[in-house]
C-alpha cells in the first residue's frame, strides 16, 4: 500500500519535461499544416500539453509548461513568423486568451489530479487501517480463545480438586466405620449376636453407600463425554419408588418415611437410572432431615409426565441457591457431600425429557419435583 501511495503522488520534473517535449512535437507536427488550419487549432492541441504536464508533475508543472506553450503559439502559429512580434489585434487577443485559458486549464487539471491523488491516498489509507483492523480482530479472537481457553483448564482444575476433595471425604467416611467393624470382628471382640448383626447391617449400609457413590462418579463422566443415554422401557414408577425406599430404610432409622403415592401410570425411563435419581434424593433428604423428622414422598399425574416429589423437614434450599445446587461440587451452605448427587440427578431427569426443580416444602423443609415423561404402555 505504501508504494501504491508514493507512486500517485506527483513529480513535477517528469510533469516538465513531459509538457515541453510535447509543446514542441505538436507544434512540429502543425507547422506544415498550419496555412490551412485556424488560429484555434493549435492552440487546443497545446492545450493538451498543458493537460499532460498538470496530470504527470501537478500545478507547478502545468504552471511552467503554460509560458512555454504560450511562446510556442505566439512564435510558430501567429504572423510573422519565428518572431515575438504580433502585428494584428485579433492575434494579441488570441494569444491573450489563449494564455488565460491555458493557466485556467492547467490549474483545474492539478487540482482535479490532487484531489484524485489525495482520494486514492485516502482509499489506500481506509485499506490500510481495515487490514490492521481485521489484524486487531484476528488477534482479539485469538487471545479471547486462549483466554477461554485458560478459563476452561481453570475450571476443570477446581473441578478435579473439588473432586478430588469430596471423592476422598466421601469415600474415607465409610471405608473407615467399615474398616473398624472389620477390625472389631476379626479382633474376637466378645460381641452378642444382636450387636453383631447390627454391626454387619452397618457395613453393609456403608458399602451400599459407596456403591451409590461410584455410581455417580461413572455416570459425572459419562455425562461429562456426552455418552449417558437412557435404556428406556415402560417402568412402573410407585413400584420402583416402594422397592428403593425399602433398600435405603436404613438411612432413616432416627426418620419416619411416608411413602403418599396413588397408583401411577407408567413412565418411559431407564429403571436404573430412575432408581439412582430417587436414591440420590432420599440419601439427600436423610442427610438433612432432623433427628425424629418425618420424610415425605409423593407423587402425581399431569398431561404428559408423572411428577414425583421428596420432602423433608430440614432447613430447606435458600432461593439464590436453589439453581446453583444442581451444578456439579455445589453443595449447598453446611452440606458436607460431594455435591455431583443433585447434578447427576438434573443430568438423569433431563436426559428423559423431564425436568427437576428446589423448592420449600409446607413442612418448611426443601422439596426436590422432579418429572418424567409417560409411558405409552398400560399397566396389566
């Protein structure tokens, strides 16, 4: 762009010499004509020197060539002859206008040839700063990229930490009550059968605690590579709500559950993704529920989903908070879990086409809603 910009600016020497060389070969040309053309014709191809001069070196060019052209007409074109003598009026009047027209032109063509100049030079300059524009974009996307970029790696290092964090507090809780019964036991502790039995019953509720807790570790990575796809079938929603409060009854060994679901039709689900989405919820609401509380389970039929719900009577899910619990390791305030249970379940309910919601309970606890589509199928 710079060189196209040096190149249109103008070059008053060159302007010169092109002026002149052409004042003198146009009035070489006419001489031998000049008996039989008028006064008129001459001059206008002079002019055309004049043109040439102000279009190649600018208004200084045009300026010098003028006195030139004007000597030339005067001497080769008006009687006598190869002289500076003008005899008649009507030649003096000639060459007279002749000369103003000459200056005239010559300085209308420079200042048409500048603002041409000075318009391309502008137009190479909007070019210019559009190319450094269209760098400054490049470049901002660039860098808004690697900062994305950098802000992704961030998040998934919380991520892996927050992880890390409540995977090593959720597993060390229940390996060490597991690893201490074992120990009692195989220490010969003199225990009777009822304190053995109880004993067993709690190392088997904590490996079915661990065991819900790998299962939502396999289905955060799942979710996280876009692979969780529900199995569906026709699945008989209360049932399934029966069968997985009575596997979790010992959670609420200090807590009463009421199960208040009427007979529902059939939802179009994946039964073991379901029964891991209720499993969370229950686990969630014993972990809040006061000691001697009462846990409440209910459900309902709408057009196109059967909604279920988990109440408690805990200190419920303030409202700015009752989004932000369902985003992976955002365990709500005094919550000691891991915080991916409520988001495995947002992933599970929405992967069917439902959706899950945090409210208040008219027990003044939290109620987590939740709905999945029905089932085409009836029941027998």
């Amino acid at each position: 762009m710079a060189a196209g910009r040096i190149a249109l600016r103008p070059r008053p020497l060159w302007g010169c010499v092109a002026g002149v060389v052409l004042v003198i070969g146009l009035s070489a040309a006419l001489v031998p004509f000049r008996s039989d053309i008028t006064r008129a014709s001459p001059a206008l191809a002079l002019v055309v020197a004049i043109v040439v001069a102000g279009l190649v070196g600018g208004r200084l060019a045009a300026l010098v060539v003028v006195p030139v052209a004007v000597l030339a007409y005067n001497v080769v074109f008006i009687p006598p002859h190869w002289t500076l003598t003008v005899d008649a009026l009507d030649d003096g009047v000639a060459l007279t206008v002749f000369g103003l027209v000459a200056v005239v032109v010559g300085s209308l063509v420079a200042r048409e040839g500048e603002r041409r100049q000075s318009a391309e030079e502008r137009a190479a300059e909007l070019q210019m700063l559009n190319a450094e524009l269209q760098k400054v974009h490049h470049e901002r996307e660039r860098l808004g990229e690697e900062a994305m970029r950098a802000t992704v790696l961030e998040r998934i290092d919380e991520q892996r930490s927050a992880l890390l964090r409540s995977v090593s507090h959720d597993l060390r809780t229940p390996l060490a009550t597991v690893r201490a019964v074992v120990s009692d036991l195989l220490g010969g502790a003199p225990y009777d059968d009822a304190t053995r039995s109880e004993l067993l019953g709690l190392v088997a509720d904590e490996v079915e605690r661990l065991d819900r807790l790998v299962a939502n570790l396999l289905n955060l990575s799942r979710i996280e590579a876009g692979a969780l796809r529900p199995d569906r079938q026709a699945v008989v929603i209360d049932e399934l709500l029966a069968h997985t409060v009575k596997r979790l009854d010992r959670l609420f060994v200090h807590r009463r559950v009421q199960l208040e679901v009427p007979p529902l039709p059939m939802v179009d689900g994946d039964y073991t993704q379901l029964d891991q989405v209720v499993s969370n919820l229950l686990e969630n609401a014993a972990r809040h529920a006061p000691r001697g509380s009462t846990v409440r389970i209910g459900g309902r039929e709408t057009d196109e989903h059967v909604e279920i719900w988990v109440d408690d009577e805990g200190p419920g899910v303030a409202p700015f908070e009752r989004r932000r619990i369902f985003e992976p390791f955002s365990a709500g305030d005094g919550s000691s879990s891991s915080g991916i249970g409520l988001a495995i379940c947002k992933a599970i309910v929405e992967a069917h086409g439902g959706s899950i919601t945090a409210e208040g309970s008219p027990g003044g606890g939290a109620r987590f809603r939740f709905s999945v589509p029905k089932s085409h199928a009836r029941r027998d």
